[in-house]
C-alpha cells in the first residue's frame, strides 16, 4: 500500500459525458501528479500540482482539468469523453524533489 | 518521440539467476532515474532511484547502473525470485527547478522469474 488513493477504482460512462476522478495524497506529499496509461502509449505525464499551484503540464488535452485543493487532495476532470479516453489514470505524489513519486491504484475508464 | 526506451518487451530467467533490465534515454538533461515495478491491476511500484551524479546506486537484490556517456541505465536483481515476475518501468526527470519533477516513462519489460 503506496498510501496514496484513488477514487472510484473503476467507472463506465458514455461519450460525450463528464467524469471527476480523486486522488488524496500520502500524508504529507504536497506533491500530485497525474499519469494517463493507454495500451499504446504507456504512462504518459499530464499534469502536476505543489500545494495548490499547478507546476507543469504535459500531454493533456484541453477537454481534461485538474485542481489540488487546500487539504492537499487532487481532482481530474475529463469532459467531452471520447472513445480513446478510456484508460487507466494514475495518481502519484511525493514529499520532495528528487525523492520517488508514490503511486495510487489508479482509476480504469471505459468510455461506450 | 520517446525520450526513454525499453527496448525488450519480455525477459525470463531461471529462479535464482540474475535479471538485467535495459533502458536508454536521448534527453540529456534527464538528472535523475527511478525503477517502478508494476503489478496487474495495481500501480506502479517505486523501486529504486539513481541520480546523475553517481554511477550505482544498491539497494537489497536491486542494483541499478548509470552510463551516462552511454545514456544508458540497467537494473539488475540478484539473486532474482518468482514475485519480482512482473512489468518494470524505467523513468527519468529533469531537476528544473521549483518542485517539478515530471517522469517520462519507458514502455516497460515484462520480467517472468521461472521457478
């Protein structure tokens, strides 16, 4: 157990709908980051949030969001769904730079 | 264009014999690299780090080496067991400053340990 959690483990939607995805961090990570894992493209980095502040953004679309709140706890958002969201989608935190990034279970979506 | 490749997919070996994992960036301003072990259904698995500035780094079975000249890294577990059977991720970041530490993965390889 990584101590970093993630709801809801899975979630079947429609396209075109809207989904939320939660990550709370381990205690005292102020660190978030969120991964995209797809069959043929791996994990690949989306976006990364330090106490509140986003910091970087890799591959994510327009369509997809995300906020740290004050408690620390992340929220993806993914909007417009498209048959080709569906994936795995990873939290990860860590306490400090240069120390590893702790991975949650992550969420599996299945757009219909 | 990927940054950090894995270039097998799969590697078996006997049940007490050694595993070398491979992994080869081109970024480099990669400073600092990490070993994930992935589980299905479960994520990935910090497992071991290494920084630029060194060229091993030992922890336990896991022992990973850095070629920067080569830009080229390996994970070597010894003696190797059938639970570290499982996908392993190499992953790199760039120290750029003010808390971001993006990873860039690696496809990963498949290790089976046979007993």
């Amino acid at each position: 157990d990584s101590g970093v959690t993630q709801t809801p483990k899975h979630l079947i939607t429609a396209t075109g709908q809207r989904v939320t995805l939660r990550c709370s961090p381990r205690s005292g990570d102020l660190s978030v980051y969120w991964y995209q894992q797809s069959l043929d493209q791996g994990l690949q980095f989306l976006i990364h949030y330090y106490n509140g502040e986003e910091r970087a953004k890799g591959n994510i679309l327009e369509r997809f969001s995300a906020q740290q709140f004050p408690d620390l706890h992340s929220e993806l958002n993914l909007s417009s769904l498209e048959l080709g969201d569906s994936a795995l989608y990873f939290c990860a935190s860590s306490v400090a730079p240069g120390s590893g990034q702790y991975f949650g279970p992550g969420t599996r979506l299945l757009v219909l | 264009d990927q940054q950090v490749k894995q270039n097998s997919p799969s590697l078996s070996v006997q049940e007490g014999r050694i595993s070398i994992l491979n992994c080869d960036y081109t970024n480099s301003m990669f400073d600092y690299f990490l070993w994930y072990k992935k589980y299905p259904a479960e994520g990935p698995t910090f497992l071991i780090s290494i920084s630029s500035i060194k060229d091993k780094n030992e922890d336990g079975r896991f022992t990973v080496f850095l070629n920067k000249s080569a830009k080229h890294l390996s994970l070597h577990i010894v003696p190797s067991q059938p639970g570290d059977s499982a996908v392993y991720f190499c992953a790199a970041s760039v120290n750029s400053g003010g808390s971001n530490y993006k990873l860039t993965f690696g496809k990963g390889t498949l290790l089976t340990v046979n007993p």
